[in-house]
C-alpha cells in the first residue's frame, strides 16, 4: 500500500525536486500558498494551504502518513521575522 506524503513548500525550487523523487514510490499531497498553473497528476495532489491557519493546515494534512516541511522563514512579507538571508 502506497503511503501518503505531504509536502509542504512543493511548488519551490527543492519541493519540486524532491516531489519529482518521491512520487513513484508515495503519493504527495503538495502544499503551496498558490497553485494557481498547478495541475494534479498521477500520485501528485495539489492543494492551497496557509501555513498561518492551524484549521487550513490541519485539512490540508488528513490522511498524511509523513510530511516534509520546505518552506522557509525570510520572505519579509511571510510574518516570520526571526531569519535572514
């Protein structure tokens, strides 16, 4: 039984990389603030997520076996100011 993997960050430069790995062996329910021009495909779900919502993130992880967590903290406008480049 294939197991489900969600990634979050998907759309970025490493998320699709990785996605690209991982989605002969799992299926990914990929993770974006955006998906607009995102398509599902086989093994591959997207889904609109803001990480800022516990109720949005919580939905958007059902039935999640692992996650993978790719987003990162530096983008002044994403209320996350404790980083920089």
């Amino acid at each position: 039984m294939r197991k489900t993997i969600v990634i979050v960050g998907a759309s970025g430069y490493i998320g699709s990389n990785v996605m690209e790995q991982l989605k002969e062996e799992y299926d990914i329910i990929a993770l974006s603030r955006s998906t607009k021009n995102k398509e599902d495909e086989t093994h591959i779900t997207w889904r609109t997520c803001d990480l800022f919502s516990y109720e949005q993130t919580r939905e958007a992880c059902e039935g999640v076996d692992y996650a993978m967590f790719l987003v990162h903290s530096m983008i002044p406008n994403g209320g996350l100011t404790q980083a920089t480049f």
